[in-house]
C-alpha cells in the first residue's frame, strides 16, 4: 500500500496525543534540523523515539520484521489516521495483506475458509503483530491451544450452517480418540456401550488388525 504524506491538518479520527495538543516539539526539535535540511527533524530517530513514551515491542524472541528493524511508521502513522492505533488500514486484515499478498490471494480464491480469518479479529484471532515466543507469532503455545480457543463451544459454520461440535468438550471427554500411550493404532482400551465401559482386544495382524469386546 502506497502511504500518503501525513498531513499536519488535524482532520482524522484517531490522532497521536502530542499531535492533538500541538506538542509537537515532544518528538521534533526546531533548533537545527538535520544534515537534509528538514527543519522539523526528530529529536531522536525510530525506533527510540517511539519508545521514550510507548512500551518497547522487541522483547520476545520472535519480532516481525518491521518491529525488527525498528520501522514503526511501516504500519502506524505518527500523526493522524482513520484506523485505530493510526494505522494504515484496518488491523485485523488489510493491513495484514498489504505485505502478506499471498494470504490475501489464498483467502479469496479458496472455497472452504478458516472461520477465524472471518471472524472478530481475524489474523489476530491467532497471531500477535508485533511478537511472540512461538512459531509464525501465534498468540499460544501450539496450534491446538490456538484451535480450542474457539472451539471451545459449538460453532455455525458460514459455508453450510453446520454446527461445529464444542472439540475442547470432546477430547476432555474423549482423551484416547486422538491419541493412546500405551495401545498402537490409537486403540482405546475400553469401549463404551450406553453405560457399560468394555474392555478392547486388540489382536494384531499383517492387515492391522482388529479388535473386539471381551
């Protein structure tokens, strides 16, 4: 997205506070400029001094690039701006897509799409935009902790009305449907039938197997 020159008229909806008070001179200094001859230059350079008054965003061990290189004016306009926070487009997705074309291309071409890239908060349903101690900047520790976030209740899909089963309720009720310790095959070791827990024989063969009541 080509960014357009900020404008020092205050007309936006969301305006940085030393913007809205007319301090300006809380981010530039007046007194010699700079070696480009810009007489407003900053009195320090980004991204300190962005962090003289916010609360630094590198403190994990995985930064998204733009956080990385210090280059908080990649997203976020210092003075004015119609989105919230001041950035450039909307948060939740096309901000998102002005650098990740690829997902915006896959999001629209796809027939069945992730609820969670439609949903609220959309790519920060899952990632974190700035950063994260976990892979591709997840909000969580595994893609299934990020998963049974929202699958923690029944859910209506968009594409065909289907109710989605409440999955967190599922495994806690079913812990062995995914995955056993101590059976191959993910064989439970009991089977329920109404009120009776049977117990599973599990016989091996060249074909798999099977398995039965005992």
């Amino acid at each position: 997205m080509k960014k357009q020159k900020s404008s020092i008229i205050p007309n936006k909806k969301v305006q940085h506070l030393p913007f809205k008070i007319g301090q300006c001179t809380i981010c530039h200094t007046e007194k010699n400029g700079n070696k480009n001859g810009n007489k407003y230059a900053h009195s320090k350079e980004q991204p300190d001094l962005c962090y003289m008054c916010h609360k630094r965003k590198d403190t994990k061990s995985r930064v998204h690039g733009p956080v990385a290189a210090g280059m908080c004016t990649s997203c976020h306009d210092p003075h004015q701006e119609n989105h919230r926070f001041r950035l450039f487009a909307d948060r939740r997705f096309d901000l998102c897509v002005t650098c990740h074309a690829d997902k915006k291309e896959w999001v629209v071409k796809v027939k069945n799409k992730h609820g969670a890239v439609k949903i609220e908060n959309r790519c920060l349903n899952c990632h974190d935009p700035h950063v994260s101690e976990n892979e591709k900047f997840l909000k969580k520790t595994t893609s299934m902790d990020i998963c049974l976030s929202c699958l923690n209740k029944k859910i209506k899909r968009e594409e065909d009305g289907t109710i989605l089963m409440n999955m967190n309720k599922h495994l806690d009720e079913n812990p062995d449907w995914h995955a056993t310790k101590d059976l191959p095959h993910h064989i439970r070791k009991y089977m329920k039938f109404g009120k009776i827990k049977a117990p599973l024989r599990y016989i091996p063969a060249k074909t798999g197997g099977s398995c039965a009541p005992m």
